[in-house]
C-alpha cells in the first residue's frame, strides 16, 4: 500500500448549514403559528398540542438527514497500491472499484474555494478503463502529494507493461 486516504467530512459542511437553516426556521415559524392558534369548541383536537410533534418530526428527519451525510462520507475509503487505485463506498452494502493504474491517462486536481480554505482538493484520475473512466478523490488533504504519488506508480506500471499514450490529432 502506497497510500490510503477518506473524504473529510468538510465536504458535508454545506449539507449541515442548509439542515440546521431549514430546522431553526421551521421551528420557529411553527411556533409562532402555534402562537397564533386559538383553541375552538367546535373541534375535538386541540391544533395547538399538533405542533410540538410536527417540530420533533422536523428535528428527527433533518437529523437522520445529517447522520446519513456523515455515514456517506465516513465509510469513503480510498487506498493506492503500487497496481491500482481502490474506492469503496457504502454504509450497509459497499461497493468496491479498482482502477487499475496501467490505464490512468491522467489526473487533474480541483481545489475550490471551501476546499482551498480547509487545505483540501479532490484529485480527478482519467482513465482508458470502460467501467470506470473516471475517479475523483473528493476532499482529500494533500492532493498535490497524492497526485504525485499516483503518477509516479503509473509511470512505473506503463514502464512495466509497456504502455504508450498515443494522441491523434
């Protein structure tokens, strides 16, 4: 193994703001309208005791929403070996892709604004693979070392196959 490496969970920060956005605002907009609420004789439910459920229901999802984020992003796991490139994902079922390094074409690294600020950057790795054209390492640190480290094993595996890149014009 090379190196091994998994998402951070800074990717999910923006996911994490509009929940928390979204719970404060209902919460205190259903309080209010609760507020606002007068009890009638004419029904056999009191509307008011109706809102403290619709709040906790609110929390409840948008907290199953977050801790499915953060399960997505945690169980990430990226490993290089001197061969290949291995991401798997998945919370109850994974699914495993291997790249085999002797087919990567080339590697691009993306470092947007966000990513900049928490020293992060996703290394995108193209690829003349059918199944998998295309793997992007999201929110890793260091993406320049791990780009390097990749494309020093694939000059190797292209030196020990003999693999050469050809580019039609």
């Amino acid at each position: 193994m090379v190196w091994r490496g998994s998402p951070s969970q800074a990717v999910n920060l923006p996911i994490y703001l509009l929940l928390g956005i979204g719970v404060v605002v209902s919460t205190v907009g259903l309080l209010f309208l609760r507020a606002g609420t007068v009890p009638s004789a004419t029904t056999d439910v009191n509307l008011r005791s109706v809102y403290p459920w619709i709040i906790a229901a609110i929390w409840t999802l948008c907290g199953i929403g977050a801790l499915v984020s953060y399960l997505k992003v945690s169980t990430t796991k990226y490993v290089l070996t001197s061969e290949r490139l291995r991401v798997t994902t998945g919370v109850l079922s994974t699914r495993t892709e291997d790249l085999e390094l002797r087919r990567v074409r080339d590697s691009i690294i993306l470092r947007p604004l966000w990513a900049r600020m928490a020293g992060l950057g996703d290394v995108q790795v193209l690829s003349a693979d059918a199944s998998t054209p295309r793997v992007v390492l999201h929110a890793i640190r260091d993406p320049d070392g791990v780009q390097t480290m990749i494309r020093s094993n694939v000059q190797t595996q292209w030196s020990r196959f003999g693999v050469r890149q050809m580019e039609l014009d």
